[in-house]
C-alpha cells in the first residue's frame, strides 16, 4: 500500500513538473477509485463480521468500532406529505422563474397579483465528466 502511494506521489511531482499530463492522471485516479470502491463493497459484509471481532480495540494502528446504521423515515405512502411536496416543487418553480426573470424587473403572478422573490443562485464547482468510450 505504501508504495502504490508513493507512485502516486511521485506521479503529482511529475505533473507539478510538467512531465506528466494531469487529466490523464486525473482518468487513472477516477479508475483507481471505481476499482477500489467497487472492492470496498465487496468486502465489507465480512469486514462488518470481523469488526465485531475487534470492537473497542485497536487492529493494525486504528480503534475499531463497529456502528450500527442510521435509520430515515419515508413519506411517500403519505398522500397529505406527497401533496405539500409538490405544492413546494411548484412555488420552488415560480421562484426560480422569478430569478431567471430579474433583469425585466420584479415577476408578477398576473393572474393572482402575487409578487415572487427570485431564488438564490448557487454556483457549484466545475466537475470533470469522464465516460468511457466503448
């Protein structure tokens, strides 16, 4: 493990030095860890078993502790909840045409008078679509 971290490492110097193309690096790094997720998934029905084991305990430098997982609650069999979530999608709606309508002045319902405050705009970080060509 520690060597493959440090080609990893070394990797990132070479790309720091101009000598290796990052988004290559980036197509490996994604493939890595599709790979290891996909181990990660396999392996932890027995790793739940083993941790059992050693809950409270420290195994190879790490405490062990074996959580039991969170619950939710579902909704959607409740018609009065499933309403109410699509009134708020349709209000979210007329907010979010509200802000796309700014620059025209504030939006009016014409119909009811109503006058709706645009929504905030939230820009995320710029993302890297990989896709394998077959």
């Amino acid at each position: 493990m520690k060597k493959m971290i440090e080609q990893l490492s070394d990797t990132m110097l070479e790309i720091g030095g101009g000598n290796y193309c990052p988004l290559q690096f980036h197509i490996e790094l994604k493939e890595l860890a599709d790979t290891i997720k996909n181990f990660q998934d396999q392996v932890k029905p027995l790793a739940l078993t083993e941790a059992s084991k050693w809950h409270g305990q420290v195994y190879h430098g790490y405490e062990i502790t074996r959580k039991a997982g969170g619950g939710r609650y579902n909704y959607d069999h409740i018609p009065q909840v499933m309403e109410l979530r699509a009134e708020l999608k349709e209000r979210e709606k007329l907010h979010q045409h509200a802000y796309k309508q700014m620059n025209l002045g504030i939006f009016l319902n014409e119909q009811t008078g109503e006058v709706y405050e645009p929504a905030q705009y939230l820009q995320n970080e710029d993302t890297i679509m990989l896709k394998a060509v077959k």
